[in-house]
C-alpha cells in the first residue's frame, strides 16, 4: 500500500497530530487506513492498531531526553488491558504527535509479538447489533523452507563443478535414485561430504543448519551434521521423480549450475487431506500463500534451500537450450540429523 503523503494536521483535545505520519505508519504495517478509530484511540492515551499480527498497543509517553520528542512503548492486549490512569495524564501533557520516526520500531516489535505470540494474528473485528468481537487465527503445522544465497557463489561453483566433473568422469554410470538415467540424469554417490573436494560447501553447509537450528530453538547441545551428501546433473529433458528422503530431519539443495529454463524444484503440499474438499477462491486474484497447494522454486546458482525431509517435491525438466554441459541443471543435495556435539576439550 503506498503511503498518503498529503499532509494535514488534525487537532484532538487541543493536540495536533499530522495525518501523514499516522498514515505512513499504517500504511508501511499494510494496514487499510483507519483515521477515526486511530483518533479515537489516541484521545484515549492508547494507540491500538489492529495490526496482521497479534494486537499491539502504542503507549505514547514524552522522551527522558531533549526536545519534547516521544516515543512509543507496545505490548500485547494481555498486559495492555490494565491502563493505568497515570499514562492518561501523561499523555495529556504531550503537546505534539509524530508517528512517522517510529514506524521502524513499531514494525520490529510487531514482528517480535508476531513469533512471540505463535502466528496469532487479528484478522477483522466482526460487528453485531451490541457490539464487537475479534476474529483471530492461529497458524499451526507450518512447512518451514529456509533460503540463503551465498555471497561468494561464484567461486564456489567452479570449484564445485570441477570437483563434480572429476567425480562424473570417475563414476560415469553413477546411480539412480528420484533422477531418470535413461534421460541422462546422473546421480553421484551418497558420501561427498567425506571428499576433501567439497568441504568448502559442507562447512558452509554447517553454518546454514547452525543458523536453521538457532532459529527454531533446537537443543543447543546437539548440532545439524550432514549424513549425506550427493549430486545430480540433469541435462535438457531430464528432471526428478517426487521422492522425499527418509531417515532425515532437514534436507537441501545447493545450486552449482542452473542455466535459464532449467526445471525448478516444485514442493507438494503435505497436508494431503486437504483434497478430500476445497474451497473455491476469486478468479483471477492471487491466492493467498497459505492456500497454496504446489511451491515452485526457480533454480538459481549459489542459492541453498533447506526443507523438512519429510516434504515430497520433484524437479520439473530441464528446458534450457544452452548447448553441451553449459545447458545441465547441476546441485548438490543432502541430508541432515541432529547429533549430539562432541565436548570441546
Ligand atoms: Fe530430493
């Protein structure tokens, strides 16, 4: 949504507030605007914005510091219920009030109370003839990808390729697994990650996991280890079975080479039964994401996806027309387990 940038002051209880600002605010939280109920709001010394989120209150209270500056104070609805009367008066005593310098705070708490109130968001206030009720939605079971494109990708492909070419010139047959030899597909052993060749990647690979298992509060006494470690070029027309890898938490792709037109990854909704009935949505608009049924995700070198081993995806055909080996759709895939850290000495 673009922010309004008319700017017009209002004047509440004797207080100007600046129309601009309130609407940049709510316009970078993608919210509709909503100037009276915010104004009504404000008169009464709290800001509830009904955020995609959990609802946040902004308490307005004057800055310890210079010019009689403010700033916000937020949290959710189950602190917020008991106002104290001395906030009114403080606020009362504000002479001025500006928004705009505190949407970048405002958008960092909202996305704190957004993970620390696990995805629960307001969706709309439902009105009846005596009042109002707060729709809300939860999201559980989420399918997590994490994505990350490495900064130094170029120097690692060609160090990749060339360590996968020597691996392809030494086991041409190779073995078949989601990929279809027949077409040309070649698939490596399972053990790169024990090749010196490709430590490099597997370091890295590492540290991504490291980063994956931070972000979901995994055992910090336990690590995400690669257990497996292989790669597949798939040359024009071939592409990959749906398959899933079994005995595995998280696996991953790291692409080495993906020429314009080479197939992309296409992930399959697990909750499957979601097809015994669904629901009709507008023609023509974009489905919201969490109504998606199939993910694709284009190819592009350097870039590392990790998802849930259990998460069924396939890879579409390779359609690039580059010409001889420049024309193959080549990654390196893994598996990942937890395993408990050795104890440093
Ligand atoms: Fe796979």
């Amino acid at each position: 949504m673009r922010p309004n940038r008319m700017a017009r002051s209002h004047h509440v209880n004797g207080m100007s507030v600046n129309v601009e600002d309130t609407r940049t605010c709510i316009c970078d939280l993608g919210l509709a605007p909503q100037h009276a109920a915010l104004f009504r709001a404000i008169q009464q010394s709290f800001v509830r914005l009904s955020l995609c989120t959990a609802p946040v209150f902004c308490r307005i209270a004057e800055s310890r510091v210079g010019p009689p500056a403010l700033h916000l104070k937020y949290g959710c609805s189950r602190f917020a219920d008991a106002a104290p009367s001395a906030e009114r008066r403080l606020y009362q005593s504000v002479p001025h009030i500006s928004i705009k310098p505190l949407t970048r705070a405002i958008s960092a708490r909202v996305r704190s109370n957004y993970e620390e109130n696990y995805m629960t968001r307001t969706v709309c206030q439902i009105e009846s003839e005596s009042g109002q009720d707060e729709l809300r939605r939860d999201d559980y079971f989420p399918t997590l990808v994490f994505s990350t494109l490495l900064h130094d990708a170029e120097s690692m492909n060609k160090e990749i390729l060339a360590a996968i070419t020597q691996e392809r010139d030494r086991d041409a047959k190779g073995i078949e697994r989601s990929n279809f030899r027949s077409l040309g597909g070649w698939h490596s052993h399972n053990n790169l990650h024990k090749d010196s060749k490709f430590t490099r990647l597997t370091n890295r690979i590492h540290k991504v996991a490291a980063g994956v298992s931070d972000n979901l509060g995994y055992n910090k006494g336990r690590h995400l280890e690669v257990t497996t470690m292989w790669s597949i070029s798939n040359p024009p027309g071939s592409s990959n079975r749906a398959h899933i890898h079994p005995g595995a938490l998280w696996s991953g792709v790291y692409y080495v080479q993906a020429p314009e037109g080479a197939g992309q990854i296409e992930f399959i909704d697990p909750r499957t039964v979601n097809l015994m009935n669904y629901a009709s949505y507008m023609p023509n608009t974009k489905r919201k994401t969490e109504c998606w049924t199939k993910v694709k995700v284009k190819p592009v070198a350097g870039k590392m996806l990790f998802f849930p081993s259990w998460l069924y995806h396939s890879v579409e055909p390779n359609l690039s027309n580059a010409k001889g080996r420049d024309g193959e759709r080549v990654i390196i895939s893994f598996n990942i387990n937890q395993k408990v850290k050795p104890k440093s000495k």
